[in-house]
C-alpha cells in the first residue's frame, strides 16, 4: 500500500520539515565526517533495518535518501538527502531501553530527519539558517511529522501489545531531548513542546490511517476519520499548512513581537461555579512589522501545591479571537469567564504572550 501517495493526496495539506544546527555549516562549505552504515556494527545493523522502513515511506513522498553514520555529531539532515545517524545517541540509550524497542526509537530518530527533508521540498532551506523562533517552529513541525511518520510505519506492530510501549518511548525520547527555555540558547523546542508535537503527530497519523483504510474500502474507519479531523481542526482553513500552524502553537512563534495586560475582576455569585472574572486584555504590537495571530484568554485553575505545573492544571473557560495589529497598535478585548478556586485551586486569567496560552502568529 502506498501510503505516501495517500498522503499526499489527502484532503488537508500537511507538510514539514526540520533541520540540524550542522546543516549551515555544511551549506556554507564545511566538511561533513561522516561514513557510509558499517553492517557489522550492532547501531548502524539497527539503522540499517529501520532506514529501510522509511526508505519505501520517503520514496512514495519523491524522496531519495541517503543514510550515514557519525559519532557524536548529532543527529542531521541536510539539503542533498543525506540522513545522518548519530551512533552515540543509539548507545546512550542501548543501556537504558532493550534492543526490541531500540529499533522503534531508531525509527523515529530517522521519521523526524525525514520531515527535515520533506521540509527542504517545501519550505526552501531558508528556515534552517533563520532565527530561533523560527528554527523552533521547524523542529516542532519535524516531530510533528515524525510522530506521524512513526505511527503509519508501525502497521504490523498496531495490532500488537508493543506499540504502547513503543510509543511511550518516543514520548519520552523527544521529551529528554527538549531545551530547558524557550528561547535561551537554542533552536529546539521546550521539553514539553516537543513532546506536545510528538502527540499532534501520532494523531495525525492515526487520521491518515483510517483515510487509508476507508480509501481501502474500510467504512467503519468513517467515523473515526470524521471525530479525529474534527478534533484536531484539520478541515481548519489556515494560511499556513496544519502541521506548521500547529508548531506554531506549541513554539510560540511571535513571542517577542507584542505584550498584554490583563485587567480582571471577580465577580462574586455569578456563575454556577461561584464566581467569574470579568476581564479586559490589551495587546500592544511593540515592533516595526504588523502581526497577527489567534489570541485565546484563558481561565485556569491550577494546583496550589505546584501552581506551575500545567499537566495537572484544569481549563474551565477559552475564547480566542483572531487579532490583527499594525505597528505599534493596540487593542482591547473584553469578556467574562467562570473562575474556580478553592483549597485545592487556584484560579489564573492566562491569554499570550504567556507561555501557558496557546496562540499562534502568521497571516
Ligand atoms: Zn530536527
């Protein structure tokens, strides 16, 4: 079955890419020290196996790569095609994960240099040479398409009680592999936005699944296809293709182009819950450039014990609003929204440029 074809094909546009810190070195001339797979060497065997998998994904997507080895280079994919594979990060983790599900972690090491390339096609390589928000917003979209890339390559374990594990640990992977900051040294997301990416990509790839199978002939996959492309906005008309825009989301591209002030009130006996915050918000574009992007105020209660911590955090209300701000402007925005606090929680009005709100920039 051609799964890239049915890809490519699908209704929705997707695409993305992602690039290694090295390619611009190699770009602007550098030499690259990396060699052909060595089959008698126990990582490049398991690299071998797993690049052949995504091989026959990458050539119905008109993608002919090649793979290399390096020690301690980092993983890269660069213009040319080539793929390349860093051994040490194989053996790093042979100590912690046993060789079976090593061959997953591998593949999805490789799905995420794929979407590099696939990227290249789309974008140009302009993006692997930008600034870091937009190098991050890359790298989002990589996992994003290498999540998807792992799921739909995955069909003969799908049945079997190794994908669960095999999926953890992709999650966990991509989440070791985050940056401490946004924004402070680097060009990979945060570890909880490559993992967020990592999710985005596997339910992508479970749409594409059951597009396949309906395409098949498999009618009962309708109604999944319908719930999850509902639930993931894929039939969304964004300016931008889904998988960009929702690295976006989760690499807060835009960050510094704008502030907020928030201006809340409780209003107590209200709402069922109690009380409401009554709040108006001001954006203020604070660069030369226009900026646009999805603004959404949110009202989060948070653990009092570990008010910081988003995973046990609990959203009662959401109203987002496209906003649109010529250089320098401002604009206000007003509404109501249940609050709850109470021993346990602790109520917070969140809208961007806070990191806690999701938004996402871009025409
Ligand atoms: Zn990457």
């Amino acid at each position: 079955m051609n799964r890239g074809r049915a890809l490519l094909a699908g209704a929705h546009a997707w695409c993305f890419v992602c690039l290694g810190s090295m390619s611009a070195a190699r770009a602007q001339g550098g030499s690259m020290v990396a060699q052909p797979p060595d089959p008698t060497r126990s990582e490049d065997k398991i690299a071998i196996a797993e690049f052949a998998v995504l091989s026959q994904f990458a050539a119905a997507n008109g993608l002919h790569a090649t793979l290399m080895m390096d020690d301690g280079g980092g993983c890269i994919a660069y213009p040319d095609q080539t793929i390349v594979l860093d051994r040490s990060q194989i053996t790093t983790n042979l100590s912690k994960i046993d060789s079976n599900r090593m061959s997953a972690f591998v593949r999805f090491l490789l799905a995420h240099e794929l979407s590099h390339l696939i990227q290249f096609n789309k974008y140009s390589y302009a993006p692997a040479t930008a600034s870091d928000p937009v190098r991050q917003e890359m790298e989002s979209e990589a996992d994003i398409g290498g999540g998807m890339i792992l799921y739909l390559t995955l069909t003969s374990q799908l049945q079997s009680n190794q994908t669960t594990q095999i999926i953890q640990d992709a999650l966990q992977l991509v989440f070791n592999m985050g940056q401490d900051a946004e924004f402070i040294g680097g060009f990979h997301p945060t570890h909880e936005g490559r993992r967020t990416s990592l999710r985005y990509g596997l339910s992508l790839g479970t749409y594409e699944y059951a597009l396949e199978a309906i395409n098949a002939g498999a009618s009962m996959y309708v109604s999944s296809r319908d719930h999850l492309s509902a639930v993931l906005e894929l039939q969304q008309t964004h300016s931008v293709p889904w998988t960009r825009y929702m690295a976006r989301q989760i690499t807060h591209t835009g960050f510094p182009n704008m502030t907020s002030v928030i201006n809340s009130d409780v209003d107590p006996g209200i709402s069922a819950n109690g009380m409401k915050f009554n709040y108006q918000v001001t954006y203020t574009n604070i660069t030369p450039k226009s900026v646009a992007f999805d603004g959404s105020v949110q009202s989060i209660s948070f653990l009092r014990s570990s008010p910081n911590d988003t995973f046990q955090s609990l959203l009662w209300g959401s109203n987002t609003q496209r906003i649109q701000l010529a250089p320098g402007g401002s604009v206000t925005v007003t509404g109501a929204m249940d609050r709850v606090d109470n021993s346990q929680y602790v109520a917070k009005l969140v809208c961007p440029p806070d990191p806690i709100a999701l938004y996402s920039t871009g025409s």
